[in-house]
C-alpha cells in the first residue's frame, strides 16, 4: 500500500526514455567504433591483435588508467546507493560508501605491482591459477568471477531500469530488452571487423568520466529537517557522523567493496593493462579519484532529497519515498528531477581461460578476438534474461549491493593471494573458499533469524545479515588459507607464472614461416609481456608505496576522520557543514584533473598523430575533388 500512496510521478515522457537508452548506447558504441578505426588507421596499435584487443598491450599510461579506474567503479550502485545511504542515514552514509570502495582500490594496488612482477604475461587472475594450481582451483575461481560478473551486470540493469522507469514510466523489463539489443546491433553492424578491445573501453570510460564531470550541479541545501529523525544518529540529526546504522552500513559496503574489486576481471584488466612502472600511480590516483563520487555527489543529491520531500515538485510529494523505491535506489533520481528539472571483461573470462582452456588449447590470437566478439553478444542476451528474472523475483539494486559480500567475500583472500604468497598451495585455496563461503551462508541464515526473527528476502538483504555473513566469510576464509598453507607450505617461484605466453606469438598463425625469424618473433614478443630481472627494483619499490600509500590512506578515511566524530557526538554547525561541502567539491574537481585532464595531456603525442592523419585524408579527398 506505501508503494501506492508515495507514487513516483515520471517527469519526462516514455519516448525521451526510449530516445536515451537506445540513442545514447548507440552513440557511444559508434564513437568507440569511430576511434578504434581510426587508432588502427593511423597508429600502430590495431585492435586485431589479441594483445590489443584484451591487455591494450600492456602499455596504458596512468592517467587513462585511473579514469578507467572511476569510470569502473562509478556504476549505478555508486550514484544510486550512496545517495540512497545518504537520504536514509545522513552525511555519514556517503563518507562510509566512499570508505567502502576507496581503500580496497588502494590495497589492490599492492596486488596489480604483484601481477607486474609475477604475471606480467597474464590476461586474466583465472589464467594464473590455472598456471598456478590447475583445473580445480581454477573452476572454482571461475564461478566465483562470472558470479561477481551477474551481481554486476544485475545491479547495472536493474538500477538504470528503475531510474528510467521512474523518470519516464518506460517499463521495466523492455528497458532491460532494449538495453541489451542496442549493445549487441553494434557488433552486427560491423561484423567480423567489430574490434573495439580494450583501449576502446578506456577511451570510453574517459568519455563517461567527462559527462559525469561536467554534469550540471545540484547547488546547496539550506537546511534538513529532522520531522523524520534517523535511528542511532545524534539527535537524529542527518548531519552527523555519529550514526549506528550508518557504522554498520560502513562495514557491510567495506565487505562489499573488497569482493567487488578481487573478484571482478575488470580491475585484474586495467592492472594488466597499465605500464608495468605506473601500475601502483595508476590505482593511487583512482583510489582518491573515486571517492569524490559518493562524497561529493551523494551527500548533495541524497540530503537534498531529505530536504525537498515537501516541494510540490518532489516526485511523490506530499509523501516521502517508499521503502522499494529507496532500496531501488531513487533518492537521487528524485532529488534531481526538483533541483534540475528536465534539463567488456566478460569475454575475456569467457574466452581466454574457458573457451582457449577447455575448448581450443591451440587457438591463436586471431580466432581468440574472433570468438570475443560471439560470447559478448551472447553475454549481452544473458544479461538482459537474468536481469528480468532478478526483476519478476523482486530483487533489487540495494538488495543484490547490500548481498554481494555475503556471495563473494570468501574468495577474496584466496584470489589475492595467489600472486602475491609463495608458500599458498592449492589444498588451502580450495578449503578456504568453499568452507568460508559454508560458513558465510550459515552465519547469514543465523544473524538473519537471531537479529531480525524471521528470514525473508528483505531481512536477508538488512546490513546485520549482511555484515554477519560477509565478515564471517571473509576472515574465516583467510585463516583457512593460511592455516593450512603453512601446515605444508610451498616455495613458488611464480616462473611458471612469468612465463605465460602472449597470444599474439606469431607462429601460432603461421607454421611454415623461417625458424630463426620464428625465434626472433617469439622473443620479441616475450620481451614485451614479461619482467627481467632489471625491471625488478623498480617493481618492488613501487609495491612498498603501494604498501604505504594504501596503509596511510585506509587509517585516514576509515579511522582518523570519522572515529573521532563518531564517539564525540558532533552534529555539524552551519559553518562546519560548508566547509564539509566545500571540501567535497574541491576533492571533486582534483578528481575530474586527474580522470579528465591527464589522460589527454598524456596522450597528447597520439591525439595529434590521429588528427595529423585525418587531416592528411581530408586535404587527399580535397585535392582528388580538383582534378
């Protein structure tokens, strides 16, 4: 009946909801066409190569990297939900989502200058545990990454679909359809030669970056009322860090956080993408890059939406939003439909260590990109079906978000230490991922039944349930590990790791070429993939910053800011409050420097080599014309 009553009134009409969701997705997919013909045109990075198209050839340089990086890591969940946490607990819910991304980002820097050290060659984490451990490992850690890929993706579809339909009352589930068609026609489209790969992807997060950092602001609050105090705030004040509930959402999202990250190929990506010496500077500067997003944005539009629920405008005016419309996560779709009125991972885990693993052991660069492209399409298609199960199911955004951890937080010790701990062995990882994720499933039934009296889909989504599994997961998980790695514990000297090969070795395509030139061609491209012993010191000086830098960080936003405030009781003045605000703004404009302005002045050598060559094309065209 709340449902009813507060109704969410779209303010747009469907046919702008259609003109987004298949307008904007083709254009973006046809600008990312546009410049990977062109980037294959006129340099020598062509996105046919298997090496291009999955690792951007090792060389992405930092700045486009931590775009990619915000770009990544800014999905529905971060723009829905941390405003969602905002409207429901006040400031300290932003500042807490934002602890939950930001310090997993820092320490998995530590992790991607492992990766440069120990797989450089590698194209996914499966691939290193299988060279690693072998084939039952490896399943398992496959399952868990296509899991962390279907939370995801869900979250994506069924946030946006929720935002649409609210917005525009374009129905949900033909939000999902059309979503889905308008990635796979591009492919059809451009058939065969469809070959964005993966610098297209960061290209295309730098776009995404930038119109989300240009987006138009929503201006200040003059104040929030507390006719509806929070539960376990000061005063039930929204304007506090003194806040139970949002402590214990803090936990949950950390949890969360840390599986997203370990778990998602994505990440793995950009840290084998990136140049071996800007790997660790590449996840600094995203790490603090992305906490502008849910600190900046999420304590403007969620607070603001706090404070307008008795604006005629407010979309369920004059009552607040319902609970399914908060857990969807709309709080900041409403706060903006007042304040500004109208105004690819999963085929490289599907291809290069199921399809090449189990399938064609001996398939070649070419063939490799060549089936990407048909298990995009059919991801795409599952996508869309899971997504309209998850919906007629009644799950939605805040449920799937607030559960990931209790799914995937047992892998992730697992999974983190597989390139970093020489005395791992494959007897500890396969316990302590399944008997962690037993444990989880267990401590998440019990905490829901003792803490809430019954277990329903709601309760199970509630924090408590999800800190009580998440954590049990994840602690029990890595005690396994390690326990019982150092009962027998082995002496790994990741060679096997280091030498994984680079699809693009040449004498897979063609056997009858000279041997000698074969030689030559297979150790250039060795040369390219792996770390010499010179490149050591540097890679080990980098790992010790990004020791330092995640350690010093986690202490300051998880500990030294909000603890104190937390057990002092403060409730922000009105001078603090601005000053709060200010900080977020500021913070977001070095971010959008760092995400939008460095990735172009670093490459601004093959920006002016691109234009250089379509000039040249240009001025042909004009001189064929005269003749």
């Amino acid at each position: 009946m709340a449902s009813e009553i507060s109704d969410f009134k779209p303010l747009l009409e469907q046919s702008v909801g259609y003109g987004v969701v298949i307008g904007v997705g083709f254009f973006f997919a046809f600008v990312m066409l546009l410049l990977t013909h062109l980037q294959a045109t006129f340099t020598d990075m062509s996105p046919r190569s298997s090496e291009e198209f999955i690792a951007a050839s090792r060389n992405v340089k930092p700045g486009l990297v931590c775009c990619g990086i915000v770009s990544a890591w800014t999905w529905s969940a971060t723009l829905l939900q941390s405003s969602t946490a905002a409207y429901t607990f006040g400031i300290s819910g932003p500042w807490w989502y934002g602890v939950g991304g930001t310090i997993q980002l820092a320490i998995f820097g530590m992790v991607a200058a492992k990766v440069k050290m120990n797989a450089n060659g590698a194209h996914t984490f499966l691939e290193i545990v299988k060279v690693r451990f072998g084939t039952g490992p490896h399943l398992l850690f496959t399952f868990y990454a296509f899991l962390c890929i279907m939370v995801v993706c869900g979250s994506l579809l069924l946030g946006g679909a929720a935002t649409v339909n609210a917005l525009t009352g374009m129905n949900t589930s033909v939000y999902v359809i059309v979503g889905c068609v308008s990635y796979i026609i591009p492919y059809i489209l451009y058939s065969h030669n469809c070959t964005r790969g993966l610098r297209a992807t960061f290209v295309c997060d730098w776009s995404h970056t930038l119109i989300f950092g240009t987006a138009p602001a929503t201006g200040g609050l003059s104040g929030i009322g507390i006719e509806s105090p929070v539960l376990g705030n000061k005063d039930g004040s929204y304007l506090t860090m003194k806040s139970n509930q949002g402590l214990v959402f803090g936990a949950a999202t950390i949890l969360s956080g840390f599986s997203g990250i370990f778990c998602d190929q994505g990440y793995w990506q950009r840290a084998i993408a990136s140049h071996p010496t800007s790997t660790t500077k590449a996840y600094m500067l995203g790490g603090l890059s992305w906490f502008a997003v849910p600190f900046a944005f999420a304590s403007c539009l969620g607070l603001a939406a706090r404070a307008l629920l008795h604006d005629p405008r407010f979309p369920t005016f004059p009552n607040p939003l319902s609970p399914s419309q908060i857990s969807a996560g709309l709080a900041a779709p409403a706060a903006a439909a007042v304040v500004m009125g109208k105004g690819g991972a999963v085929a490289v885990l599907l291809v290069v260590f199921i399809y090449k693993t189990y399938f064609r052991p001996k398939a070649n660069g070419r063939e490799i990109v060549k089936v990407s492209h048909c298990f995009i399409c059919f991801w795409a298609v599952w996508m869309g079906c899971w997504a309209a199960i998850l919906h007629k199911a009644q799950i939605d955004l805040g449920w799937l978000m607030n559960n990931r951890g209790v799914v995937l937080s047992p892998a992730v010790i697992p999974i983190g230490l597989t390139v970093t701990w020489r005395k791992l062995t494959a007897p500890a990882v396969f316990s302590g991922a399944i008997i962690g994720a037993v444990l989880g499933m267990v401590a998440w039934m019990v905490g829901c039944l003792k803490i809430y009296g019954e277990i329903n889909i709601p309760n199970l989504a509630a924090p408590y349930s999800a800190v009580c599994s998440g954590l049990t997961g994840l602690l029990f998980s890595g005690l396994i590990t390690v326990g019982v790695s150092l009962i027998r514990p082995a002496n790994y000297d990741f060679q096997g790791t280091r030498a994984i090969a680079n699809l693009d070795d040449i004498s897979s395509y063609n056997e009858n070429i000279d041997q000698a030139k074969q030689e030559k061609q297979t150790e250039s491209v060795s040369k390219s993939a792996n770390c010499y012993p010179a490149d050591m010191p540097l890679l080990k000086a980098a790992f010790r910053r990004a020791l330092w830098y995640s350690s010093t960080l986690t202490f300051i936003v998880a500990f030294l800011i909000p603890i104190p405030m937390f057990f002092s009781h403060y409730v922000f003045s009105k001078s603090f409050y601005m000053f709060w605000v200010s900080t977020s703004i500021i913070w977001a404009l070095l971010s959008g420097t760092f995400s939008v302005v460095l990735p172009v002045w670093e490459s601004r050598k093959e920006i002016g080599t691109i234009l250089k060559g379509c000039l040249g094309l240009l001025r042909g065209h004009a001189a064929g014309r005269k003749v």
